[in-house]
C-alpha cells in the first residue's frame, strides 16, 4: 500500500508543475517586457548622439537612426502606460479546467488499464519470495531454475538432494568447479555413493583441464571400492595412468572396462579408442544383450543403421518390459531386462524393473538370489520403489 501512496504523490506533484505555470496571470509579465523595452530605445537614442558627436556618422545618418528608435520608443512607451489586459477572466477559467482535465485523465486512464488488465489484487512478491513458488518444470527455464535452487541452498545449505541436483546443471554449464563443490557437499551430506564420488573425481579432471590430479584420483578410487564395475572411475583411472606415461598399465585398465562392460555400453566407443591409442587391440564392437549375439534378431541388428538400430533396441526392450510385467517371466528374463536398461542408462528404470521382478519372483528364493546377484554385478544396488 505504501508504493501506491507514493505514485499518487508522485503524480499529483508532476501534475501541480504543468497546472500552476498555466493558471499563472499575464498581466505583470507584460507591463515589465514593455518597460524594458522603452528603456532600451532610451539608451539607442543616446548612443546615436555620441556616435555622432565621435564623428562615427554623419548628421544624416544620426537624424535617420533617432527617427527610427524614436518611432519604436513612443510605441513601446504607450504599450507601458495601457492598461494591460488579463486572463483572469473566462478565458483564464477554460483554460485551467482544459489543463486541469488533460493532466488529469493520464493517471485515470493508466488507473484503469491496469485494474482491467493487472493483477492489483495480488500482494507484493519480491524476488526472493517467487523464487520459492513451485511452478511447473516444463514452463521453467533453465537459469531460473538454478537460481531457485542456489537460492534455496543459500538458506538451507544442508539440503543435500539440492547440491546432487546443482552438479550434472554446473557440468553442462562448464563451471566445474562449482560442480565439484555441489557433489562434495551433496557425499557430506547424503554419504558415499559410487556415481557421485565418480562424478566429484571427473568435474575436478575438468577443472584441471582434463589432468587427473590426487583429489580426482582419490575420490575414483573411492568409488571403486563401493563399486568395482563403476566405469567412469576405471575410466580416469586409466588416463591417469596414460598421463603418467604408464601405457602398459593404462592398457590393462582399458581392457578391463571392457571385460567388464555388459556388450553395447556406450562408454565402449571411447574405450576403444583409448585402448587403441595406448597400443591395445582394436575392439570388436558388439551388440545390446536385448538381442542375442549369434541370433537372428542380433545378425539382423548389427545390419541396421546406428541410429535404426538404437532404435529397434528401445522397441524390443519396451517390449520385454512390458510383457514381463503383464505375464511374469523366468529369472534370466528378467535379469536380460534389467542388463538392456543398465546399457542404456537408464538406470531408475532398472531399479523399477528390479522391483517388479523381486515381486514377481518372491516365491522363488533362489530366482530371487539370482536376480540379486545379476543387480549387485550391475550396481544396481537395492530395489527402487514401485512407480
């Protein structure tokens, strides 16, 4: 409500500085320019006598100029001694109230365009406080919702699922080393975890310019211990090893990504090369465990265009899930299933997929032990809720 008084005033002082010049009477104005004016051909005259009496004109020339400012004298002089006319009068009066309503109407008129088509019934939101509305993602753009979360962490820095956010948005964005930051406070917080320690150690390589330094080697192997099959530690381990001259080492860190690798990651791609440019082997590329090597269907793939291919391996996986949860299935199915979501990255789906066969198998303690082991083997750790 203050701001409201404060436009008032505002506009009502911007409109007493137009009416009050115009409301103002001429009269005075008038009779003072007049003046001036006879008193100025006064002193022309005087100065055309001692131009002449300096021998500056002739005596022609001088009775000429004093006719002249004499004629401009005695018309400047009546015009003083008139009684001047005012506008005090109905002229004066029209003109204040034609001022008075034109001024007038322009806050009027913005008065009424904004309650027609303003919000002037919605209390005052300052920044800080829209920041903190929940508002649907789609519409949210990406930079504002950083700055929503920063703000929320500014005032709650102990939120660790923020900071766990806040890292993969830091990477994208390049700035790695307030990536770095967000994942050291999201493992203070929320515990060690494989891909987190994994993800801290490669924003510190990128910090350094893609050098693996002890800080970035310490947290992969951190992570490896939680998780022997992490690929992105073993990963940058390898490079370390490459970066220290150790190629034989680095070699065998590659080959073992490899071996370990379930067929079709997308990691393998780079491996190869790395594995190729330390003296390795080329590797033999292979197919999705979503179709078999050697069946008809895998022959039928790896013919495919990549992008084709990609996309018939979605279909067949969509497929695979959806019956598997319409009908039920064997172990093995299962654990197909959960080894096709691993490759694709997909891994909340793979948690669900998790899910729904230990229910499905709960009858069968030892398809539940196999399962159990093909997810431990995947990282996949315990069963995500049901969705």
């Amino acid at each position: 409500m203050t701001i409201w008084i404060l436009f008032a005033l505002m506009t009502g002082a911007a409109v007493l500085a137009v009416l009050v010049p115009l409301s103002r009477r001429k009269a005075a104005e008038t009779a003072d320019a007049a003046e001036s004016e006879r008193l100025f051909y006064e002193d022309q005259i005087t100065e055309i006598e001692r131009d002449h009496g300096r021998g500056l004109i002739t005596a022609e020339e001088m009775r000429s100029a004093k006719a002249e400012a004499a004629r401009r004298l005695i018309r400047a002089t009546a015009q003083a001694a008139a009684p001047q006319e005012t506008v005090d009068e109905p002229a004066l009066r029209r003109r204040r109230a034609a001022s008075a309503v034109a001024l007038s109407s322009v806050p009027l008129l913005a008065l009424a365009v904004y309650g027609a088509y303003g919000s002037p019934h919605l209390p005052a939101q300052p920044l800080s406080a829209r920041l903190e509305q929940t508002i649907d993602p789609r519409n949210l753009d990406i930079a504002e919702a950083v700055a929503r979360i920063e703000t929320h962490l500014a005032q709650d820095p102990d939120d660790g699922r923020g900071w766990d956010v806040l890292g993969p948005v830091y990477m994208r964005e390049g700035r790695f080393d307030d990536a770095a930051r967000a994942w050291a406070n999201a493992l203070r917080l929320l515990g060690p975890d494989p891909a987190r320690l994994a993800n801290l150690g490669e924003a510190l390589v990128n910090a350094e310019g893609g050098v693996v330094k002890v800080r970035a080697r310490e947290a992969f192997e951190q992570a490896l211990a939680l998780d022997e099959n992490q690929p992105k530690a073993r990963f940058y381990l390898a490079q370390a090893a490459e970066q220290e001259g150790d190629l034989a080492g680095a070699r065998a860190a590659y080959e073992e990504i490899v071996r370990r690798s379930p067929p079709g990651a997308p990691w393998l791609d780079v491996v190869g090369e790395r594995l190729v440019a330390v003296g390795g082997a080329p590797m033999e590329r292979r197919a999705p465990f979503a179709a078999a090597p050697g069946s008809e269907a895998g022959a039928a793939l790896a013919a495919l265009p990549e992008a084709d291919r990609l996309a018939a391996i979605g279909g067949m996986v969509e497929g695979l899930a959806a019956r598997l949860k319409e009908d039920g299935g064997s172990p093995d199915e299962w654990v197909r299933l959960l080894r096709s979501y691993a490759v694709m990255g997909d891994r909340d789906r793979a948690q669900v997929a998790l899910a729904e066969a230990r229910e499905a198998l709960a009858g069968d303690p030892a398809a539940v032990a196999t399962l159990d082991a093909a997810a431990a083997e995947m990282g996949l750790g315990a069963a995500g809720p049901r969705r």
